[in-house]
C-alpha cells in the first residue's frame, strides 16, 4: 500500500465517481481504476462497490476511509510542517477574526512593524474554527480567535478577556441606560452571529425556559441593504429542558437563568450590527465594535463581571515561526499602553 493509492481511494470516495476524481487527481480513470484495486487486493476487502451509480462504499471501505483520511490529514500536515521547518517563511501570516480586527490588532501590528521595520506580514480574515486547520495546512502562521480549542497539533494562549456591551437601536428604550442587566434584556429579540460554538457543553438547568424563534425577519430592512442581501435567518430550534447551550450568548444568558424572548441567527457580526441599526432587535460584541454605526446604535455596558469575550493566540506546537515572539512582544505592548490588565505568556516552544 502507497500513498498514491491511497490518495486514489479518497478521490474515488469522495467524489463517488471515477470520471470526477479524474479530473480532480489529473490521473486517467484507468490509472485510479489500477490504483484502487491494487489497493482492494494488497488489503483483501472490496472498499467501493462499482455496481451503484453513484459509487457506494462498502461497510468496510467506509470504515477505511474515515480511518484513512485522518491519517493523510496529519502526513500532509507534518510534511508541511518540515518544509516550514526547513525553509522559514519571511511572512507572517497572520489569522483573525473580524471583532479583533476592530480592536487593538491595527495598533499591534503598527508596534511590530516599528520594530522591525523589514517584517513582511499578511492579514487573512478567518473564523477560528477554521484557523485551526488553517495552521496546519501553512496557510497561516498563527491566529487570533475567540475561542479555546483541544487540538494535538496546536498551542494557544489566553491574551486577555474582552468585556460585552449591549448594542441597541438608537429609538430602542434603553438606549441610554448606561448600566444593563441581561434580564432586563430578555424581551428583546437578540440576534445571534456566531459561526463557532462552545467547545465544551454546558447543561442549562430545567428552569430556564427555552427562547422563540423566528426564521426571518418581520419586516423589510430598507436601512441597510448590504445587510439584507447577506443576512443568513437560519432560525435556531427551540432548546430542549436539558440540551446543552453552546451558542456562546446564549450560553452568557443561561448563566443568569435569563433566555431571549426570540432569537434570529445571521451570517456575521456586521450583519448583525446591521440588524441592530435597521431596529430589528439587539445583540452583544466586544467592546471593541462600540464605534461601528454609532449614529444607528447605542452601546451600553453591562453590570455583569463575567460578561466577556476572551481572545486566544494560537500556533503549531512544532512549528513556531519566528516572528511570532516579537509579535507576542508587540501585543503585551500595545496592551501597557493600553492600560490593558494582561498576565504575560509565551508559547511553549518559544525561547
């Protein structure tokens, strides 16, 4: 068994069709023909059952392939991982969220490159979730997200915890109270944004009621139509008495017994800014945003202590670049100009 083959078997898989993984592979049909039932034969199983159109799996090549396509993930990764290696990047590719890029990232970045003027970074908008696959593939360096994630392949730090503020419509009721409790917020329809969940379930006691749902909005946004054309109303089904709430303001929420009146769920913060400023309900970011369509929306602190969005730095465990200490120097920077309350860390493979 080789690679080749291998490689061969999760095309045919994927794709369910020999003319498609063709295309996909640049090998003839009868070469992955050859190549699969070389493989099929070394092995003693029948993996694809060529009598269905599209091409099944059999319980076996199922099996194989879940198991397989795990263990090419990590070659590909290590092989990219020793060419890195071997021949550092002058780049720094840099990964992050959209909230960070609002918050200090600018000003940090700005630090780095006055200290080392022949930096050459690259900025790529990516959710955390996918900065984790991202750092593998090479396709970044490091990343900043919002969430915490159990991987063997990657080493994250806590830079600093981020306090939420309520966002509302400037006509909404509360817009100026300065001090709010998300009880008080309830009978609000929040709007939720998202992509990543909690990584660890949290059991909601029985007493929380579960929210409403819409799966759209009720009425036309004429505001802001940018909003409107990429709002994602995929309605969240209502909570069982004991599901675990993952959707991180949810989660915030349920921590004060408290559940929304409604809820609408959308593509991206900006489209839920969007939402907020058409008056189509309220939501909770960083505080950061708190100078985004300030015109629209007002933003109000909330009493609560907890009510925070951590930011994570995360990288390879075996592949540091290095640029990374300096960018880690810059930050904890920024943060002392700040005024910012921080406890200094370094990565585990960081001198």
């Amino acid at each position: 068994m080789d690679l080749k083959q291998l490689k061969a078997f999760i095309a045919i898989a994927d794709l369910r069709s020999f003319s498609a993984a063709a295309t996909q592979t640049g090998l003839s049909q009868p070469s992955l023909s050859r190549l699969l039932k070389q493989l099929e034969t070394e092995m003693g199983v029948v993996l694809i059952d060529r009598y269905h159109r599209p091409l099944h799996l059999t319980d076996a090549g199922a099996f194989f392939y879940e198991k397989i396509s795990a263990v090419l993930t990590e070659i590909e990764a290590v092989t990219s991982m020793t060419q890195r290696l071997s021949m550092p990047s002058s780049t720094l590719n840099i990964g992050f969220v959209p909230s960070v890029l609002y918050g200090l990232l600018p000003d940090i970045i700005a630090t780095l490159k006055q200290s080392n003027p022949d930096i050459d970074v690259n900025l790529k908008d990516i959710s955390s979730y996918q900065q984790i696959d991202a750092l593998k593939s090479g396709e970044i360096d490091i990343g900043f997200g919002r969430f915490a994630h159990q991987d063997p392949w990657i080493q994250q730090i806590l830079l600093r915890h981020e306090r939420y503020v309520v966002a509302l419509p400037k006509a909404h009721p509360l817009a100026q109270v300065r001090a709010q409790r998300l009880i008080d917020l309830a009978n609000n329809r929040l709007i939720l944004y998202h992509q990543t969940h909690l990584p660890i379930a949290t059991t909601v006691s029985t007493a929380f009621s579960s929210p409403k749902t819409k799966s759209q909005a009720s009425s036309p946004i004429d505001t802001d139509s940018a909003a409107q054309q990429h709002t994602s109303l995929d309605s969240q089904a209502p909570l069982g008495q004991n599901e675990p709430i993952t959707e991180p303001l949810l989660h915030l929420f349920a921590q004060y017994g408290v559940s929304p009146f409604m809820t609408t769920t959308v593509s991206d913060l900006q489209v839920a800014l969007g939402l907020v400023a058409a008056g189509e309900g309220i939501t909770l970011v960083p505080a950061s945003l708190s100078t985004v369509r300030t015109e629209q929306i007002s933003y109000q602190r909330l009493i609560h202590e907890n009510a925070t969005s951590p930011i994570y730095l995360h990288t390879l465990k075996d592949c540091v670049h290095p640029s990374i200490p300096d960018l880690l120097t810059a930050t904890y920077q920024v943060y002392e100009q700040r005024g910012i309350t921080y406890r200094p860390q370094k990565f585990a493979s960081m001198p």
